[in-house]
C-alpha cells in the first residue's frame, strides 16, 4: 500500500501490479493528503494519517471505519485548541478551536462528534445537565449548541 499528495491509497499486489485505488477525498473533508500509512495485521485495516490533523482507519476496500484522532487544523490560520471541557456526568469531553470546530470526544478519545462553526471558537463548557454546550467565538458571540447534533 502506499499513499501521497493525491489523496490516493493504492494498494500493489507482489508484481507491483496496482489491485486496488482508494480516493480518501470520499473520506475525509479535512485535506486527505496522506502522510503517514500502516496496516493492522489483526484488524485488516491501514491506519491512514493526512496533512489535516486526522488519523483515519480504513479497510483495504476503501471503507472509512473510524475517525481515530482529529486535530484542530486549518490551513493558513492559527490550529491551535483553544477550549476543552469535561461532560459533568458522562465519559465524554469535548474541544474547540482556531479551526472552528467544535467536537466531542469518547472516553476512549475517539471522535463522537464534530461540527464547523462561522467563526474561530476560543472557549467550550457544558450545561451543567450536559445536553448542552456554551461555546465563545471570535467576535465575542455566545452560542447554545444541542450536544447531540452540535446545532445551534
């Protein structure tokens, strides 16, 4: 298997002979260059790491199976975390950050969910009932997002 700057997998057979492409552009939203590349013996799956901050899984038929990390990356902009907030009774956690989005995180820190906002988000807490989420944007905004679709 190998990867590059043209958001392709392709996957070579032992002559060298191309078996398979996998467009990772149908995969991730988040510039899918690949960067990083390794493959699970005991899962069958590559795990995938792109020029935007993320860590896909992916089977050898091109099937994304899980988003394992994604940064706060965004391209000619500062991708830093700005806000990080513990949910007060359940196993979850969720982020912002320079690259306006907002996404909530697993105990096993795998992405639950992720949403892009208008502006850069600099601050994030949870509703002390934990279905909702407080975040703080640039222009100094604050925003009710619903914690199970990140709507506003």
């Amino acid at each position: 298997m190998t990867g590059g700057s043209d958001c392709k997998l392709i996957l070579w057979d032992e002559r060298l002979a191309q078996l398979t492409a996998i467009d990772l552009n149908t995969i991730s939203t988040i510039r899918p260059e690949v960067r990083a590349l390794d493959f699970n013996e005991a899962t069958k799956t590559f795990a995938v790491g792109t020029s935007g901050a993320e860590v896909l899984a992916v089977t050898a038929l091109g099937k994304k199976q899980a988003t394992l990390v994604q940064g706060h990356y965004a391209a000619g902009a500062s991708s830093e975390l700005w806000g990080a907030a513990c949910h007060p009774t359940d196993q979850l956690f969720a982020t912002c950050g320079g690259d306006k989005r907002v996404r909530i995180w697993n105990e096993r820190a795998q992405l639950a969910a992720s949403e892009e906002l208008p502006e850069e988000v600099f601050a994030i807490d949870w509703s002390p009932c934990g279905e909702y989420l407080a975040v703080g944007d640039a222009k100094g905004q604050v925003h009710s997002l619903d914690a199970k679709n990140l709507k506003v």
